[in-house]
C-alpha cells in the first residue's frame, strides 16, 4: 500500500498555519508526525486528542477533525475521512476547502447528489476551481456510465491477492508471460508496520505462466532489488534486462521522499539497485515509472516546480544511463488534480490514473490519444473497469485489449487488489444453406463475398448445402450463390454497428436452367388474369433473379386445373401468363427477355421430392393427370387442383446480349 500513495505521501508535507492557542503535548506529536509524512500515526493520535477535547472549544476540535480527516484521506481511509470532515464541517472549519474534500470523499463513496451540494458550496467561494466543476461533471457522468458500462469484462484476481495491498501490474517477457507487482504482504510475523500506512513496507513480486498458458502462484523476488524499504510500480526496457521502479527509503525526521531507481539482470537474478539521475536534488519527488515501447522515454508522475498542481505526469528521454531533461505533458493531460501512474501503450497513447479530470470517484483511468497536431485527446475508460473507488495502474498484454490494473474497490479496509481486464472479440458470421428450389443441397455450389472492408472470398459450400463466413461489425456485403446448371442468386447485405456478437442467416435457393420453375405465390382474382396484391412479393423477387442474371431469357408460363374447357382454360392461362410479363416489363425488364405461354390443363405437374414429402397421399413421379385426380377422395382433389394451378418459369437462353 504504501508505495502507491508515496508520491502522495511525499508530495502533499505541506505545513498548514497553526492556531494562536496553546496545545497539549500530544496533540503536538500529532501535527509533528504529520509533518514527517506519518499520517497513520498522525490519525491515531488526532483521534485520541479530539475525544479529549471539549465540545465547547469549537475551533479546536474543527482544527483536528480537519487534519485528522486528511491524514485519513492521504492513507486512503475514506470511510474515516468523510466522517472527520463532517465534524470539520459541524465545527465551522474556516478554511472552504473542507467542502472541496467533503465532495471528493462523498464521491468515492458513490454519493453523487450529496457530493454536488458539497461542491457547489466549495464553487461559492472559489467559482472557478477546476477540481470542483470536473468533481460536479464527474458525479453527473458516473451513474451514466455505471448504466451503460463498456464491453470489458473484469474480474477480480485472487490467484495473485492476499489479506493485504497489491498495485501496480506490469506484464513482460516475449509473450507477456510474467507479471510483477507490489505488495505488502509478508511471511515476517514480526515485520515492522509503517507509521505512514499502518501496513508493511512493499515488495516486489512476480508470476509466471507455465507451458499451458497457466498463472502459477505469485514469488516474491529474493534478489537485492527487494529492500527493507518501499519498491514498486516496476517497467521494464524494451530487452527486459533493466528494470525501472518507485522506491522509498525512511527518514526518521525528514520527509519521505520517492526516487526512481533502475535494476539490471544478471544471472536471472536483479541487482540493487541505483537511483537514477533524472533530478540533480534529492526533494523533488518521482515515481511510477514507464518506459515507452521503443525505450527511448521514460514517462512518470512527480510534483516538480511548473506543474498544473498536484502530481503531473513528466518524461524525459533515455540514452544509455543519461537522461534528458524533464517534460511536462501539459494540460491536456495534467490538471490541478493528482495524475499518476502512466503506461505508454504506442508512441501515441498513453494510459494514466487521475482524480483531476472528470470521473467515478477517486483515482479513475483514462486514455489519452495524440494527434499529428501533438494535442491529446482524453477519454475515461467508464465502467466496469473504473469504480467509485480508486482504479489505477493498468498494464497490457501488448496488443491485446487484454491485461491487469490495481483497484481497492469492495474493499472496506482501502486496500489495493489486482483485477484482469479483457475486451471480448467480437464476432460476426454470415451462415446459411445453398439448395435448389426443392430445398436439396447443391453439388459443388459457391458463395463470393465482396466487402466495402475489402474482403473478397469465394467459399465453397458443404456436401450437406451449408457455409459460414467471418465478418466485420457496420461494413456492406454484396454475396452471390452459384453453381452449374443453376441461375445465380445475390443479396446485400450491411452488418449491424453494435458492439456484440452477431450471427446473420441468409439462405440460398436456386433455379435450375434445365427444368420449369414453380413460382410460389402468384395469386389471380377467381376466374380473371387480374394480379392480386399478395403477388408483389413474389414477383419482385422474380425481377431481382432476373436482374442477378442478366444474360437469361425465359418463358413465364401459366397453368390451370382440370375445370372448364380445354380452350377457356388456354385463354385464361396465356393472359395470366402477359399479366405477369407485363409486371416484370413494368418493373424495368427489357421486353425482349420475356415470353408468355398460357398451358391451361395441357401440362399437368409432376411431383417431386418435396411435394411428396409434403403430401402423404402423393409420390415422387405421380402426374396429376384429370384420371389420376378424380381417382382421388374429395379433400385430395382439391389440393391436387391447387398444385396445377401454378406459374412457372424456364430458361430459354443464357446468352442474351452476349454476342
């Protein structure tokens, strides 16, 4: 734990005014334990003092309810924090900036409405503050992007926790295969306690994968690198021979301030390691190191002089041991907030935890996009990843939108956990079936594919007619199902924007060339050529088989049943037949492609296959001859009837405008 707030720890020694009256010698030690940076400590005593004091010394007890409430802030207590304040608050606490902290506190709390008020109190004084107006948006944008989380999936990593703090994932080795973080936990029963956290000194640890992909049980590292004092935060250069970390010695009467220290390999084992010489003095605090993927920066937080306030986010760029000067990433990243803890991802995006810019509560993360212009584009990564609580730390697994972060959220005690994050591929399929218009399967019949993405695939169909073809999410598709001796068919197709899993069914049926086709759902009034409206869906599609195949010609013929006339029923049929030639003349087919034939009762149909597996009293082969129908019961007539009376159409050329 204490590693992730030393650059709080170290940055915020800021000695605040003392009053005029007299104080006990315990309430003292108190502000000299703050002073030194010792806020568990500090709090305990404060806690002490308070109880003490009497309710009529109004001024004192808001003085150590206020201070008392920072140093529980600053160890990350909120719970304690929030309560102090409160009393700060019912003591008439001078200074307003108690109602800029009520409103953080409320806030990682989840109490958005109560952490408004707070704020707005704060904006009556200072109506400009930027920590405030971001506080007030951040309240406004959490619950929207609690209720619309994105598609991360997160999951809390108890295979690496423990019953104390760990932070500061970073994931290395060729294939991402080893992590290594901070903790404080320890096999030390008597392990001193920090009187700056109230926990153990941190750690460097790591864990590694076996040859099946598998996280194996976290080690701490034995090597030099690991000290009685505070590691962690480590990154990595791009060799993964040198090692860059947070580290913080004790200085019994002086202030605890954070280095950067770099550790070489050797041997499989890390060296101790050294301080490295980014600042000449030894105040200005520096932590969280990360080395950009080319190993020609490093990026980290700091509270140098020309900041934005609070911690900022510096880098400075790495030749050999030597560094360049120190750059601020100015205020498209840095705010009056505390940035802290970045991972440079590519040379341009960078990922960083802040409490300046708006977001859920404490620390949220964020990513930051550079331009070709150098301006950064900052976005918060929203829910599940951010929490109310502090979310920071994040490391990927290369170019995976997989990888770990540190959070303490559903934690009451405020401690740090590590959480694996991974964004779920999305998958878009188009599958379907490629019959003929018996619904049988197709030998040897292909699907292409041509994509505005710039796919271009001819898939061969399955021996049983199916096929399955990957896509991508909001792109246009054109397909077309073909195959010998049948006409061709296509459709369009324009996958859906979401962002979630899609399976789209497009089923093909073909006509064969050789043979009539039955055109389904023709209708005509009762005894007239007159087209019914339930025909336009039938016969439209009729006109986009003939515009997919733009080089056939065919006969539509028309046919009746066994009642009426041979002649009548021949009239009947060919203007039934020009009905529908005239449609598909209407519909932008040229004349010429199109011929009509009225059969009346003289071409009875032959069952196929599906009609008799569809009708249990026919076979295969059966011609509906008048004998054959009135051979039949009643019921069955009709329906015998009902299948003469049909409109069929047939090739009669496949090279029409060819020559």
């Amino acid at each position: 734990m204490r590693t992730r707030f030393t650059i709080y720890i170290c940055l915020t020694l800021s000695l605040i005014g003392l009053l005029a009256s007299c104080r006990s010698a315990k309430l003292s030690d108190a502000e000299e334990k703050q002073r030194i940076g010792e806020y568990y400590e500090a709090a305990a005593i404060y806690r002490k003092v308070y109880t003490k004091t009497s309710p009529k010394k109004r001024d004192l007890r808001g003085y150590i309810a206020y201070r008392m409430a920072d140093c529980n802030r600053l160890i990350n207590n909120t719970g304690k924090a929030t309560n102090a304040y409160m009393n700060a608050i019912r003591y008439d606490y001078p200074d307003s900036l108690v109602y800029l902290r009520m409103g953080q506190m409320l806030q990682k709390s989840g109490r958005y409405a109560e952490a408004i008020k707070h704020y707005d109190t704060y904006l009556e004084n200072d109506p400009s503050n930027l920590l405030a107006i971001n506080g007030i948006l951040g309240c406004e944008l959490a619950p929207k992007w609690k209720k619309n989380p994105t598609r991360y999936e997160v999951r809390r990593m108890d295979k690496f926790n423990s019953r104390r703090g760990e932070f500061g994932p970073m994931l290395t080795g060729e294939n991402y295969n080893q992590l290594y973080f901070t903790s404080s936990r320890t096999k030390d029963k008597d392990a001193k306690v920090s009187a700056i956290t109230g926990q153990n000194n941190n750690n460097l640890f790591v864990v590694k994968q076996n040859e099946k992909g598998e996280w194996l049980a976290p080690e701490e590292l034995e090597d030099e690198v690991n000290t009685e004092y505070d590691e962690g935060t480590p990154s990595f250069s791009p060799d993964g021979n040198t090692m860059y970390y947070t580290y913080c010695a004790q200085d019994p009467e002086g202030h605890r301030t954070a280095e950067i220290y770099i550790s070489s390999r050797s041997s499989a084992a890390w060296g101790k390691g050294s301080r490295a010489m980014i600042v000449k003095d030894s105040v200005t605090a520096l932590g969280h190191p990360s080395i950009s993927p080319d190993g020609k920066y490093i990026y980290f937080a700091s509270d140098a002089v020309g900041g934005s306030g609070g911690k900022d986010i510096f880098r400075a760029r790495l030749a050999g041991n030597d560094f360049g000067p120190m750059e601020n990433l100015g205020e498209e990243i840095n705010t009056p907030g505390d940035e802290v803890f970045p991972y440079v991802r590519d040379s341009v995006t960078l990922y960083f935890a802040s409490n300046g810019h708006p977001g859920m509560g404490g620390l949220d993360l964020f990513k930051a996009t550079q331009d070709s212009t150098g301006h950064w584009k900052v976005e918060n990564l929203g829910a599940p990843i951010n929490s109310m609580a502090d979310d920071f730390g994040i490391t990927f697994a290369g170019k995976a939108e997989k990888g770990f972060f540190s959070s303490n959220r559903n934690d009451a005690r405020g401690y740090d956990h590590l959480y694996s994050f991974e964004l779920p591929t999305i998958t878009i399929f188009i599958e379907g079936i490629v019959n003929d218009v018996d619904e049988y399967p197709i030998e040897d019949a292909t699907v292409r594919i041509v994509g505005k993405d710039g796919l271009n695939v001819k898939v061969p169909v399955k021996k049983d007619g199916t096929y399955r073809v990957e896509l991508e999410r909001d792109i246009r598709y054109v397909m077309m199902a073909s195959a010998r001796g049948y006409l061709n068919q296509n459709f369009e197709l324009h996958t859906g924007p979401e962002e979630k899993n899609e399976t789209y069914i497009v089923d093909f049926f073909l006509s064969p060339i050789s043979k009539p086709v039955v055109i389904e759902n023709i209708f005509y009034d009762f005894d007239k050529a007159t087209l019914r409206p339930e025909s336009k869906k039938a016969l439209d599609e009729m006109i986009k088989m003939l515009n997919d195949n733009p080089n056939v010609t065919i006969e539509l013929g028309a046919h009746t049943d066994r009642k009426g006339t041979d002649q009548y029923n021949e009239r009947l049929a060919q203007r039934r037949a020009q009905s529908v030639v005239d449609y598909l003349i209407a519909g932008g087919i040229a004349q010429d492609r199109l011929e009509a034939k009225g059969y009346g009762e003289s071409v009875p149909k032959t069952i196929n296959k599906r009609m008799a597996k569809q009708f249990d009293f026919l076979k295969e082969g059966d011609v509906l001859t008048e004998e054959f129908i009135e051979a039949l019961p009643p019921e069955q007539q009709e329906i015998a009837d009902q299948i003469n009376r049909r409109t069929e159409f047939k090739v009669l050329r496949t090279n029409y405008n060819l020559f």
